[in-house]
C-alpha cells in the first residue's frame, strides 16, 4: 500500500492517458514530484518469437494521482501523455481515499486478481478477518462462487477477487 502524508488539500484523482501512456505518464509525473498510483497486472504477451509475462495496467488508459488541485492541476494536464482529470461536468473529481486503499491493499496481496465489468448494483461490505481486512467493495455471486468486487465508481471499472462470505460484512 502506498503510503503518503496527509495534506489538507491533497486529494486521490483519475488521470485519463493517451492509449498506452499509463506508464510514460507515471514515470513523467513522478519526476516532478507528484505521487502517482499505477495498478498492474501480469498477462502474457505473444510475439512472433516467444511469449513473455509482463506488467500491463489493470485499468487501460487511467492511472490515480495524489494532488493538490490547485496546486498541481496544470502540472499533471501539461504532462506528455495526459488527457484529462476525470470528473463531472468538465470538474475533476477525486476519488475516496477507502476506494485507492481497498485496490492498494488487494494490489499488494497475494490473492490473484482480474478487472471485472463495473455493476451499480451490489451490497456493499467490508472485510472483517484475514489479510484483505478493511477492504470495501460489493459482493458478487459468480457460477457459485462469492467473489468481493472492489471498485473505482469514477472510471466504472472493478476488480474481482474470490472470497469467502463469512469473512465480510454488510456496511451499514
């Protein structure tokens, strides 16, 4: 999990990138000094040759920044790569701390982990036992099988890990 320090005015936000610019944008960003989230997964890429497992982003096209809007806002849109903040109306808008801390704490687990569809519906819960302990995400019941949804509602996207029912709980 990534670990910051708590500023007043800093805030989680989605940055939309140029089709496979998530890790240039990370890279750029990070040289200026601002903190940047980049999930990942491994795939196995094929060329004509031989395959190989690499690092792709989970979710193609975004990666997360921690800024200040004020301050960092032109920065982080001046950077090569970079489309736009996500937000509403033309707005950025950031993204609840519970929501990076949930997809940073399954990033760093050893649970094995996928993108999934975003779904509006879904009870909400919390992790209460075990290394996923305080994770929030929705619960999902898939060919038989509990599987905890963690979601970024800002980009309408998920991940999808399996899990046992009677280790959440329905958040009140």
């Amino acid at each position: 999990m990534i670990e910051h320090t708590e500023q007043q005015n800093k805030r989680w936000f989605a940055v939309y990138t140029r089709n496979k610019h998530e890790k240039v944008v990370h890279t750029q960003l990070s040289k200026l000094g601002i903190e940047t989230f980049l999930p990942t997964r491994e795939q196995i890429s094929q060329w004509k040759d031989r395959k190989k497992i690499i690092k792709a982003p989970l979710f193609p096209g975004y990666l997360f920044t921690w800024i200040d809007l004020k301050q960092d806002y032109l920065k982080v849109l001046s950077t090569k790569g970079v489309v736009t903040l996500l937000g509403i109306n033309g707005l950025p808008q950031s993204i609840p701390d519970d929501e990076i801390q949930s997809l940073q704490l399954v990033i760093s687990s050893n649970y094995k982990y996928d993108q999934y569809p975003y779904l509006q519906k879904g009870v909400k819960v919390v992790v209460v036992r075990g290394p996923l302990e305080g994770t929030v995400g929705d619960i999902v019941n898939k060919s038989g099988k509990f599987k905890l949804k963690v979601s970024v509602e800002l980009i309408k996207s998920s991940i999808l890990i399996d899990i046992d029912a009677n280790d959440v709980e329905v958040m009140q």
